[in-house]
C-alpha cells in the first residue's frame, strides 16, 4: 500500500529516471502499481511556482546532494507533518471528535445508565449548537467512552466502517477525501527522496493508524499520535488480546510532539510541517537540530475553497484561535516559510 | 548503516541473485558497501542443518512466495526479536545493568549525599558479591538516578562512550561484539526478503537505540524498549531539550512486550524469537495472528561456548531462572521450534 517506489529509497528523481529501465528487473513482485510511465514530470504539480515551493524543492535538493554541505545520509531524513489542518481538512471539528460523537448511541446502548447523563444527553439530543458548546472536561468524558474499553480489533474495524459512510458536512464526502493535494504530492517528494514519512498528530495514534496507509501512503508504524495504554489479557478459550485502556501515555500536542517523536522515532526530524499552536514544539524542535533544517506552516487563507483562520483574518490575536498570532510571528522571525492555500496551491483536494 | 540491501526490500534472495546486474544502476548513491560478489552463497551460514534452521528458511520462503496460501504482503512483513539472550549474551548481568553500576561514581559525584545512602554506598564499595545480592527495588534505585535526569543528547552520548571502553568480564571484549552471528544472518535473511526487522527488549528503548544499527542493522525507530517520558524544556539560550524523566510509560517485559509493540508498531508482527519467560506474552501474540507465523525460543545449552542454564540444566522448575521450564513446555506444546546453541550454531560470535 505504500505509494513511493521502494525501490527509487535514496535515490533522486534525476538518477530514478537515468536508471529506469532497470527497474522492471527488481520490482517484479515488489512493486505492481509503480511503472516509470506514471513517474510525474515534476513533484508538485499542484503547487504555484513562489517561496514555498522553492523552499521544499531547494531542500530536498540539498539534503540529498552528496555534494551540498546540507547532505543528510539516508537513515537520518525523517520528515514529520501535523495532521489536522496540515495535511487534511480539521473544519468544523476534528475528524475523530466526529467518529466519537457519532459512537455514543453505541456506548448508550451498552450502556443504558448514561442516556440521562451529560455530555452524553447532550450528544444524542442531536442539537448540533448545544455539543458546540461542551467543554473541554465533557469532551474528555466523550473521548473515553467511545475510544477505550474494547479490544484494538474490534477499535480498528469500528473506524473503519465509520469511515467508510460517514460524510464531511460541507463537501458530503468521506472525509479520507478531504485531504490537501500539494501536501500528498509533498509527502510524495520526500519519500521519492528517501525520507521516512511521519505523521505526528493531536490526534489519536490508533484511529489515525487506521487510514494512513490508505489515505497518505505512510504505514502505521510512522504514525505518532496521542496514545493510550493497553492491557494485555486472555480471552476464555485463552486466545491472547489487547484492550485500549483509559491511561493517557502521552498527549502528543505541544511540548508533547517533541516528546512523542522522541518516544516513537527517536531520531530528530529534518523537516517538520504544521498549522497551529500545537505544532510549534515539534518546529522549534526540529529547526534546533544541526545542519539544513526545514519548517513550514500551512496558513488557511481560502475561505472560498476551504476556511480561513487563524491570522488571516486578520483579528486581533486574543481572537484567533488554534494558530495563534504568536506563531505566525515567529515564522517569519525564523525565517520558516509560510504555504498560503490560496496562493501556493492550484487546487486544493484530489477531487478538484 | 543499515545492513540490508534496501533496493532488494520485498524480494526474495533467488529474485535478487538474479536481477543483480541491474543493482548498480540503482544503488549508485545509497549502497556504498553493497556489492552482488558479497552477498553470501545461502543465508545462514553458521548454522548447522536441523529443524530449527529449517523452519526459518521455511517460513521466509512461504511468506515471500505469492503462489503460497502463507504469503505475507511486504508492508506486513514484522519479524520481533528480543535482544538479551537472544541477540547477544545476557551472563553474568544484563549489559544495561553493568552500565547503571558503572555510571554510580558520576552521579555520587553530582551528588555527594548518595555517598552514605544504600544502594549506592555498596556498588561504590566495588564488593561484585554484595552488589549481586541487591534487592529488585535497590536496582530500580540505581536505574532511576544513572538513567534520568539529563538530556537525550547528554545519555547518548555517554552510553557510546561507556560502550567504547567496557569490557565484558569472560572475553575482555566490548558488550557489542557479544552478538550471536547465527542470530546477525537470521536479522539479514529477513530483511532480505522484505521484512522490517524490530528489537522488541525488556531492556531501555533510549540505552539500546544507541548502538542498534551499528550493532544489528536495525535502526532506532525499530527499536522497542521499556521507556520513560521526556520532558520538554527551553535552555537559557532559548534552546529546546527533552530530559529523561523518572516517569516509566511502559516496562517492555512479559505482557508490556505485545503492549509496547502495539504502541511503537501498531501491527501484530508474523515472526517472534524470545528466550526468556519475559517473551511468553510476545509469542503468544505473534502466534494468535492468522496466516503463518513463526515463533522460537534460544536455548542456552552451550556451557563450552557461552552459558547454560534455564531448561538446559535439568534442574526443576523452581530452580530455574528466568527461562522457566513452562514457557520451554508451551514451546514444545505449540510446536515453536526451540534453538539449540549448541547442536544448530556452528559458531556463536562474529570473531569465533
């Protein structure tokens, strides 16, 4: 399922495509989607020729130049992107907060004693301004019922089916629809290059494991996210199986995302990518490191086709609310590029 | 640094031995020390013909071959290993504990008033006998105070160093030359065919991903220890650090070895090989997935060249240590073929 060729692993486009007809005679049973026909005339197609553009091709180029003073030996490119709101749409509310509230007349049913209990009356009421209004402690109530307590089985194959009929509000799509082309065509670029592509996200490590080999072409295992604990048990005809427990392990948002690439990778990322506060750890993070580094932000500016948030709307920073003003401010002091949708991108889903 | 060929990943030894004139062209900048003239005649040279041979080249043939009914998808391909008396030696101390032992005098010296409090006054005192007599919590003591507290930079750092001069007590050699090479060509023949290759040890995550590439080809992200949180911080300068925090998010041992693969690689891994009591849980779950799986146990029966004990001594259950008598019964029962050192390795070090 993974999308970039293994066998192009290290190698520039340029030497991919010198050595191209050699290919057929290794990816015999490797690499059935992969034919050099396909290989793109160049990377980002979707993206406008400007700084953030450059910024990402001038990178690759240099990390991986044996003669550039920026390159980077092959085991050591990791690149890291955000999730929500950088590689996909996080308006009106995050995807998994969806699958969580649409999961509660599940829970519910199991058990009756919580149809009279908030938030969890609230949620079945079905008034979409009243769950608009739960606070953050009532949304962690919501998050442990509907994300623990079952086997990681029976977990991954509830999201799964949800996602598989569930629809985003605005574009009546899936929601694994909902993702940035440039950025798939980023992420693309960087394993064309032989970076280990890693998602590090707010969101649950579990759910997001789910779809990312589908959706972004990165396997679960490069998928660091918020994690709970699991709790190893046998079953009655002694088959061994795991259940997702309510002991947070790690909140991999804020200082958390250094913290959990740390945990899960363990190795400092060259490359970071994000769009909010949440992300601004895992950039100061990764600009500290040695050598050519790269960190970008994803600035939504494109109410028309998708949202405008955050400083380009121009409020007052108090007003602004998960990509504050203060990080806007110190990209540009850091000189890290900002991707505006508006004009960096030419379109913004694969459906466009 | 790692080993494998990364352009034969996902395909068979056969398929590369034959397409492997068309390797330079691909491997001109990623494969320095790759060359087809040393690619070994058959993969396991140092073992000898038996069952426990077999059923490797068994199981990677049936996994790797589409025409079999056991065919394993190369993005599923996970094979675990534990690492302390399985990878290398794990007599008289675990090497981690030695390294604990050793780093004390530094931190007494940072700390003067440890000098007098217990346990550190014994392993100053350099008594081997009482320093074997203490107590698990005394141990988790000198865990805690030599391996947290300072940045991942600063114990990286100091574990290479440590690495570089130690000398294991029997072969006044470095702990990293203690590997078994039946157990190295085991790691290569299953990268070789495609499989992502993980340390899943009782042992630190942060101690271990210090030498395993070097050590065993395997890259830090693939290494699964027991593991402490990090915490996020700014240095005077407005750098950022993470310190080791003295909070255990998992011990990687028994029923946290399926946890702690759940959490750092998010799929049930086909192949398993364990030692000790502490890998019953991991076998038990590798071999609970469906389609073909392999598990296996070393058995230390080799007093000559390495150790004996656990099973291999004959003596009862409640004598032995920490390979105990019924995980060797649950192999035997479930048919997991159990390795001996003694009669399947030719030879057990890299420089025997």
């Amino acid at each position: 399922m993974t999308m970039a060729p293994k066998a192009s692993y290290g190698i520039s486009r340029r030497a991919l495509l010198l050595g191209a007809a050699a290919i057929p005679a290794l990816s015999g049973t490797l690499l059935p989607a992969f034919a050099p026909a396909q290989t793109p005339a160049e990377p980002l197609p979707s993206w406008n020729d400007g700084a953030a553009k450059q910024a990402i091709l001038d990178f690759v180029r240099t990390t991986t130049d044996r003669a550039s003073p920026g390159y980077v030996a092959p085991e050591e490119r990791i690149a890291v992107f955000d999730q929500d709101g950088t590689l996909w749409v996080e308006h009106p509310i995050y995807t998994q907060v969806a699958y969580c509230l649409d999961r509660v007349p599940a829970v519910v049913a199991e058990k009756p004693e919580l149809k009279s209990v908030e938030p969890f009356k609230t949620v079945l009421s079905g008034n979409r301004e009243a769950m608009a209004k739960l606070s953050l402690p009532d949304l962690e109530k919501i998050l442990a019922a509907t994300l623990t307590g079952m086997s990681v089985e029976d977990f991954e194959a509830d999201v799964k089916k949800w996602l598989a009929t569930a629809r985003h509000p605005r574009w009546k799509r899936p929601y694994t629809e909902l993702v940035y082309q440039p950025m798939l065509e980023v992420l693309r670029a960087f394993r064309d290059n032989g970076y280990k592509t890693y998602i590090v996200t707010g969101g649950g490590q579990d759910f997001v494991r789910v779809y990312s080999e589908q959706v972004y072409g990165i396997p679960p295992e490069q998928v660091v996210g918020s994690v709970g604990g699991t709790k190893f048990g046998y079953a009655k005809d002694g088959k061994p199986f795991l259940t997702k427990e309510p002991k947070l392990l790690l909140n991999d948002d804020h200082a958390g995302k250094p913290e959990g690439i740390h945990l899960i990778i363990g190795r400092r990322p060259f490359a970071a990518f994000g769009n909010s506060v949440g992300d601004r750890q895992m950039l100061e993070w990764t600009a500290a490191g040695a050598g050519t580094r790269l960190n970008m932000l994803v600035l939504h500016d494109d109410a028309a086709r998708e949202y405008a948030y955050g400083p380009a709307t121009g409020l007052p920073a108090s007003k602004i609310g998960t990509f504050t003003q203060a990080l806007y401010d110190e990209a540009k002091k850091n000189s890290w590029p900002v991707i505006s949708m508006k004009n960096d991108w030419k379109r913004i889903f694969p459906f466009d």
